[in-house]
C-alpha cells in the first residue's frame, strides 16, 4: 500500500512495485496506422471491398495471426501489414502524459514492462523511435511466448524476467483480451479508457481499476500526492461501472 507523506496509507490506493503494460491504445496512438496497414493488406490480399477494421479493432490486444482466425481471414495479410506498420511508424505517437508518466515510475524504482500484442522486434523498434525503449525493463512480444493473450503467458513471463510475484503486480489494458490475460496471471487487471477503445465492453469485463488518463496511474499506485507528480485526482470507488466496488480513477 502506498504512503502519504508522515507514513499514512493514501486512500483508495493499490500499490504495486511492477507494472506492466500493452502497447497499442495504452502507450502508443497507433489505431490511424493500424487502420491504413489494415486496408492496404486487405486490398493486396483479400481485394476490392470495404476493409472490416472495425471488427479487426475489436480484437486489438491478441496477436495479429490469432486475429485473423478468429475473423476468417487469411494469414497472408500478415505480411503486408507489418511492412507496412514499419513504413508509418513514424506516424504513431505516444499519448498525451505517457512519457512523463514512465519517467516518473521509473525514477521510483518501478520494475516496468510491455506485454504487446505486436511482435516483439516490431514492439521494440517502435518504442526504440519513440525515444522511450530504455525506460522498460522487458518488452515482450506475442511472437515470444506460447500462447498469446487472452492466455496468461506473456504476463507470466514478464513476471519470471522482473522477478516478481503476482500479487505485487498490475498489468493496464485497453482490450478485453488484456484484462483476461492479467486475471489469469493473478495480477491487478486496470482497464485504461484514454484511447480508442470500447469502454463499454471493457468495464462488461470487470477490470479491478478503471483510469481515464496517464497521470490518474500514479494516484492509483498512491504517488499523487507526492510533490512534483503530474496533477491526478484519486482513486475513488466505482458506482455505475459493472464490478461496482473496484477501484475506478476519475478526472
């Protein structure tokens, strides 16, 4: 449990010494990239015809080949998708506070990883152009474990590589498929609502935090009242969401 200064416990906190996170929709904007991969490599592949990327985006947070599955769609698309996700990288951005905020963890002496549904050299270079690859202790792709998520092994791995136990452990999500992973790995499962994602569907999931922005991870961690954090109101008990009485940061 955190600490307010003078030693007492900060109010609606969940501390956790490791955090790990996804990557597309919760540290990187990357959904216009997505959808112009996603297009390019169904016309190449599939042909003419209106690109089902919505459908495609609801199932951000597994790996692209088990998307393409479970939409029955051919596994060829993989090729030119990634090229092309490669070739825009450039266009994908991190979300407003990120930065500062896994400054912040990592200057506290969080253990921090990415668990993404990206492969792992894709991943890593990404976060490598953005600047911010050596503020992670691990990056760990869906194309270096077993199984991908909804399955607990990418989440378990990070775990094994930062020598953490489970209950000292958060993974934040944006996707049903990460709130999933992160219950089944016996970790602390934080929905983060500040992309493009389907609040509903994810809060149906029942995640155990609900955050609206970046800096809203550090009160829930209990560091927003320490001096110099990023403004963050803190978490108080949820009330409308599915799950009501789990924790749910609000602006």
């Amino acid at each position: 449990m955190g600490t307010e200064p003078g030693g007492r416990p900060l109010a609606g906190c969940a501390y956790r010494q490791t955090v790990i996170f996804d990557l597309d929709g919760v540290l990187v904007d990357s959904f216009g990239v997505m959808r112009q991969a996603f297009t390019i490599a169904y016309a190449e592949v599939v042909g003419p015809g209106e690109p089902p990327f919505e459908e495609y985006n609801r199932h951000l947070g597994r790996y692209f080949p088990d998307i393409m599955r479970i939409m029955n769609l051919p596994l060829a698309m993989e090729e030119p998708f990634v090229r092309e996700s490669y070739r825009l990288a450039h266009e994908v951005v991190l979300f407003d506070g990120v930065e500062e905020m896994l400054r912040r963890l990592r200057a506290r002496g969080h253990g921090l990883a990415v668990a993404t549904g990206k492969s792992g050299p894709r991943a890593r270079h990404l976060l490598g152009e953005l600047g911010v690859l050596p503020l992670f202790d691990h990056v760990i792709g869906s194309d270096e474990i077993p199984r991908p998520k909804p399955a607990p092994d990418i989440v378990l791995r990070a775990l094994d590589l930062l020598a953490a136990a489970p209950g000292d452990a958060m993974m934040l999500g944006d996707a049903v498929a990460d709130i999933d992973s992160a219950r089944a790995a016996g970790v602390m499962a934080v929905a983060a609502l500040w992309g493009e994602t389907d609040g509903v569907e994810l809060l149906a999931a029942g995640p155990d935090a609900v955050l609206h922005r970046p800096a809203e991870l550090l009160a829930l961690l209990g560091h927003g009242g320490a001096s110099g954090d990023l403004p963050a109101g803190p978490p108080t008990m949820a009330t409308a969401a599915p799950g009501a009485g789990r924790l749910l940061a609000r602006d």
